[in-house]
C-alpha cells in the first residue's frame, strides 16, 4: 500500500470560497451554513471510503478514507459537484451524469418530465433523445389530432427545469438530441435563435456517417418518420449543414453529436445503440443510465528537476488510480433516484475520469498552447490517463469483479477483465475549476482577466490568472498583444490530441470573437473528410 504522509494544508483562492459557501457547504434548519471546507471534504472522503468497509474491512476503510482526503484536500482532484454537495448527506445521490428515454405516447413523454424532476432535484443533468416523437402534424390516432412535435414538448422540458434547482442550488441543466434524418430537424436547429426559448437546454443534431458523406458530394438525403420509419421528404444535405453552422454561429447551439462515431467505440453494444449523452456532451449514456465524473488537476502534476519545471509523471499515476477507486467507489455508496438507474448503472458502472488545469500545466512547463510540444504532451497525459485507468480497473475487477454486463461487451474479445466499462470523459469543469483555482478543463485561457457573471447568482466573481501575470511580466510581453496573437493562432490540435486516447469523449466549445465568419473555406472538407 502507499505511504501515509500527513495531510497538506487546503489553500482556496478568493472565488472558491463564495462558490463552496453558496453550492457546497452544509445548511441547517435556518439556512446558515454550518461546515467548514475542511468539513466537507472530511465528510465526502469517509462516504466515499464506506464503500471499501462494504466490500473490503475495517482497516480498508480507514486506508482510502485518508488517501481520498488528502488528494481532496489538495486540490489534486475533485468529483463532479453532486458529489461534492450530497455525499455524507441524507440526499446522497452523486452522480452528475444522466440519460433519460422519452417515448412517442403522452404517457412515455411526461412519464420523462417527471423522472427528469426527480433526478434533477439532487443535482444531476440530464440527457434526452427526442427524436422518437413523431414529427409536427403527424396523425395522433387515439384523438383524431395532430402531434405537437419534438420541439413544442421540449418546452415543457425546459418550463420544468426552469422551475427547479438543481439540488435545491443551482439551475438546471439539460441535452437535448434530434436525429439529423427526423423531419422536424429544420425547427430543431433554430429553436434557440430567439436567444429566449429553451434556455435550460444545451442542443446537439444527431449526425450520421450518411448525412455526412451526403454533405461532402452535395446529396440530398431522406426525412424519417419515426413512427411509421418511411420517408416523408428528401432534402439537401448542404442546406441542412449549412442552418446548423449558421444556427451555432448566432447562438452556439446546436452542436454536432456523431452518432455512428459514437456507436463504434460503444462498449455495450449488445445492451442497445447509444442516442443520447449528458448535459454537456462528454459521457454518451444508454437509457436510464447514471455517470459519475472527476476531474485531476494537471496543474498540480508539475515538479521540478535541476531548476527546470518537468511533469511528475508519479503523483500523476498515483492520483488516476486513486481517483478511479473513489469513482468506482460511488457507484457502491450511491443513492439513486429510480430504481432503472440504479440498474443501468451498476450493470456498466460507467465512471468518467478527466482533466482540468491543462493550459495552467503548459504555462508552468514553459510551452505555449498552440506548439507542437503541447500537442505532443497532450497525446502522452491520455496515454497515461488510460493506461492508468485502465489498470486500476482491472485491479478493482480481480478484487470486486467485472461490471455485470461484460459478458456480451467489448472486452471479453480483448481478454481484458474490468470493473468498468469506460473510465474516461473529459469534462468541462466549470465550477470545479474554480475551486481548484485553475484553468477549465484542456481549454486555453482566453483572458488574462475577466468577469465571471453566471456562475452564482446575482454575484460577479473577478478571475485573474497571476501565473500567467507573472510570467509576461518576467519575459517584458504585452498582455494585449499576445492574446491577440493567441486569438489569431487559435488551433484544435490539443483537443485532438486528448481525444484520440479516451473511449468516451470530451467536452469542447471553441469560443469565437462575434467577428469570425460562420465557416472556414476548407473547413466543410476536413469535417466530412
């Protein structure tokens, strides 16, 4: 087992205080917070670490009851806010991450509004495929009447989420998805372009490799009814792309969400084809299925060698397999809101391990964003994340057991005993990341200082980067001229590179000046290509 070395002091920046005090600290009865962050961290690490009495002993327990509060403490890692809010609690349900069905009957439809309330008031977002519903104007033959559409039932979604927090702390999240073959796709992607409606939802259109390739030689492809599975329209592939690129630029939804793409990698396939993922894009999810994240801080991954700023490629190894071992964790300890959660989940036991901090590791290291040297550790931190995932996985499956499903899944083929199904995600971190006082997620730092205004209620929080203050000043640059030169440069590669070493996925929303035209010449060709 590893050492026990005493556990490091917490340090919280100016912005993570407020953020705990309003989202994560404990309340009483009159609404005054009654813990301290070292409490809450001391409280998650033993809710977490009952798992390992459960399934383990007494001296089990007490061992990763210490190593989850250090790394906690630390700022080394953290788990997705749920966690972070219930754990310890009477509520405890922890995941962040959910997928929810939504039939084509009256009863199917509000059967999900009610099971997305009951999720959503915990803390969990959610995910939806909508493109079941048979389209607007569809024959309706039990009244005679004609079918609202994906669209007009979206809105009692959005009306109910609007009218709960989430977790009684913050606003709801959801995904919704359309195929991009459902003949109400057109209406799909300009829902959002009042900027009024559908604000609790973030919209994805559900390409396929067909449409694709019907964009790439300027096709027209078919319109499905999905209750009836026959064309109803055939209509230009371009045209259609070309709604969601101008949609996207207006509004930033929607995004693209490449269904066969994600259906090749999906470890189950024999449970069903994955329609739908979380609320922010980055853990695809069967029906009814839960995930629980987490992201390590890259920043705190760094050391020094000779006077020279290196990777600590040890603490990094070290900190997967024990963040892997809390997710897993979870899923033992995990309070569930229904029943069919509680069994698609426990039957992958799906965990989503990611990264936050990546552009403050590149700052510490010396490299710029945009360099080929960063693109390069960005493909060796996933290599490492995966590997180390993976390991631990396997460790948990000889210890606990393969996750109930993988008879039928993906791995039997491979010879790869493991606990879960997949162990990677990476997500967007937002409000985690100011708690670890560190970048979001792979994203670049698009600001050396700037306004936080939709994060807590009501409350602005001024965000400064002081390593990145710092070291212009060092070198004599102009703040404004190299994010100017950063702005020009922007480049994707990093988030590629991330990519090509993780089953599941990763957020990413590339953040566009007003004045960037809607498409690239070339673009369309790399895209289908």
């Amino acid at each position: 087992m590893m050492g026990e070395p005493s556990c490091p002091t917490l340090m919280l920046s100016q912005n993570a205080q407020p953020v705990l005090e309003a989202r994560y600290l404990r309340r009483d009865a009159q609404r005054r917070v009654s813990e301290t962050p070292e409490q809450l961290f001391a409280r998650v690490a033993k809710a977490i670490a009952h798992a390992e009495l459960v399934l383990g002993n007494a001296r089990q327990a007490a061992h990763w009851e210490e190593a989850f509060h250090r790394i906690l403490v630390a700022l080394d890692f953290l788990p997705n806010s749920p966690t972070l809010m219930n754990a310890g609690t009477g509520l405890s349900q922890l995941s962040a991450c959910f997928v929810l069905p939504v039939d084509d009957t009256m009863q199917g439809i509000f059967d999900a509004v009610k099971h997305m309330a009951l999720v959503q008031r915990t803390g969990g977002g959610k995910g939806f495929s909508f493109s079941h519903l048979r389209p607007k104007g569809d024959v309706v033959a039990s009244t005679g009447g004609e079918a609202s559409g994906p669209v007009s039932f979206m809105k009692i979604f959005d009306c109910a989420t609007e009218n709960i927090k989430q977790g009684g702390k913050r606003r709801g999240a959801n995904m919704g998805v359309l195929r991009v073959d459902h003949p109400d796709i057109l209406a799909f992607i300009t829902a959002k372009r009042d900027e009024l409606s559908l604000q609790n939802f973030n919209l994805s259109v559900g390409v396929t490799d067909a449409f694709l390739e019907a964009v790439r030689h300027d096709l027209r492809y078919p319109l499905i009814d999905p209750r009836s599975a026959a064309a109803v329209d055939h209509v230009p592939a371009r045209m259609v792309f070309e709604a969601i690129v101008d949609a996207a630029w207006h509004t930033g939804d929607p995004g693209l969400l490449f269904l066969d793409r994600i259906n090749r990698a999906n470890p189950t396939p024999h449970l069903g084809n994955i329609e739908a993922t979380n609320a922010c894009g980055e853990i695809p999810l069967l029906p009814y299925a839960s995930c629980t994240l987490g992201s390590i801080n890259l920043a705190h991954m760094v050391g020094e060698r000779e006077g020279e700023a290196v990777v600590n490629w040890r603490k990094l190894r070290t900190a997967v397999r024990i963040a892997v071992r809390f997710l897993d964790d979870v899923i033992e300890v995990n309070k569930y809101p229904l029943p069919e959660i509680e069994r698609a989940t426990r039957g992958t036991r799906k965990i989503g391990l990611g990264v936050m901090g990546f552009a403050e590791m590149l700052i510490r290291l010396g490299l710029s964003y945009d360099s080929d040297a960063a693109v390069e550790l960005a493909r060796e931190l996933a290599g490492v994340l995966a590997t180390e995932a993976r390991k631990m996985s396997e460790q948990l499956a000889e210890e606990r057991g393969v996750f109930p499903h993988w008879p039928g899944s993906i791995y039997p083929a491979q010879q790869l005993s493991i606990r879960n199904a997949t162990c990677l995600a990476i997500a967007p971190t937002g409000t985690l990341s100011i708690l670890a006082d560190t970048s979001a997620s792979i994203e670049p730092l698009f600001a050396l200082a700037y306004r936080r205004t939709h994060v807590l209620e009501g409350q602005t929080l001024i965000d400064i980067n002081p390593i990145f203050m710092s070291v212009l000043q060092r070198y004599g640059l102009n703040a404004e001229r190299v994010i100017a030169e950063v702005r020009d440069k922007r480049r994707l590669q990093d988030v590629s590179a991330f990519a090509r070493g993780l089953e599941a996925g990763l957020r990413h929303r590339l953040g566009e000046p007003r004045g960037t035209a809607p498409a690239d010449p070339g673009c369309l060709s790399a895209l289908c290509g």
